[in-house]
C-alpha cells in the first residue's frame, strides 16, 4: 500500500478528531494529543481505505531508497496561516502538524471557518507514482507530473509525492484551482528546504 494512502489515513484521522474537539479558537498545536502518530494507524488504515492506486502489481522498490530527497521538511513551516487564508478566502481556526515522527513523510493541516486545507508530502519515487487509478485526471502546468483523483491534487517533484486536499469552495473544480495555487507556491519552498 502506497504510503500516500497511509498519510491520507492519518490526516483523516486527525481531521476526525480535531473536528470534535475545535473550539473556534485561533491556535497553533505543534503536536496535539489527539493527532495521529506515524505508525497507529498503519494497520486501521491498511483494513478501511482502499487504494486510490490501480490494481497493478506493486513495485518491489522502496520509495524512499529510489526517491531524490532524503527526508521531508516541517510542511506547517513552509505555508503560513495568512498564505493559506489568502489562498482560500476564510480564516484559519486551527494549524496542526504530525510532529516530525517520520522523516520520509509529514502532513500540515489547516481547519478554516468552512472546510479544511490538508498539504502531506512523502518520498515516492516517479515510477511509483506514475501507478495510478484509471479515474485519475492529468492536470498541467505544476510539478514535473500531477494529477487529481477524488478531490486530492497528487504531485510528483524531484522525489517528493504531494497530495493537496481544499475542501473550502463550492465545487470540486474551484477546490481544484485552489489546490493547484497552492500547489505551485509550495512547491519552490519544499524544493529549497529539502536542499
């Protein structure tokens, strides 16, 4: 199971639970007790969320061996509140990180006055990325390739997986335009912090 999968899982989960304890208030969690650690909910998510993936046979290959990059920089580092207000046109009630449990993945999410932006970024290498749902739509102009799958913008960049998820719009197509914007200022930044 790809390790996006597993990110995925993670940022639900915390997403889930910050959701039930979010009091309105403007904070900053470097590492809250209810996210989710790296390792939890590898099995939980392995059994509940199918794979976004087609059902090719696997590679073989370590993503993080093959990948470029060595590791994965604080994501929450890299984009600011504001930044991600801008970008979406709503406040930002709450920011929260993985905390650094894993070096070849991290998430940073981003609770709105209405929806949530999730940014997680793992190693992956091109080959693995490139094995992907048959309704996955190719989408130009960001990264070295990218697509969107079920409201998630998935980028591959020098070693670096990056799935973007907007969930502040009215439609799919807008939370599209806002991922992909986002997409493209992040991108410069991971690229200079992982040097």
């Amino acid at each position: 199971m790809s390790r996006r999968i597993l990110v995925l899982a993670a940022a639900a989960a915390g997403a889930l639970a910050l959701a039930a304890c979010n009091d309105g208030s403007a904070t900053t969690a470097a590492k809250p007790s209810s996210a989710p650690s790296a390792e939890a909910p590898v099995s939980a998510a392995a059994s509940a969320k199918p794979s976004a993936k087609s059902s090719g046979s696997a590679k073989a290959s370590s993503s993080a061996k093959a990948a470029t990059a060595t590791s994965v920089p604080d994501i929450c580092k890299l984009m600011s509140k504001a930044e991600i207000g801008t970008l979406t046109g709503e406040s930002v009630t709450l920011m929260t990180d993985d905390g650094g449990s894993s070096p070849t993945s991290r998430y940073c999410q981003w609770q709105l006055s209405q929806g949530q932006v999730t940014i997680a970024v793992t190693l992956e290498t091109r080959g693995n990325f490139d094995v992907r749902n048959k309704q996955a739509t190719p989408v130009m102009g960001v990264g070295t390739t990218a697509y969107s799958l079920s409201g998630h913008l998935y980028v591959w960049e020098n070693g670096h997986d990056i799935d973007v998820y907007v969930s502040s719009e009215s439609s799919d197509s807008a939370n599209l335009s806002v991922a992909r914007r986002a997409a493209l200022q992040f991108i410069p930044r991971l690229e200079a912090a992982s040097k």
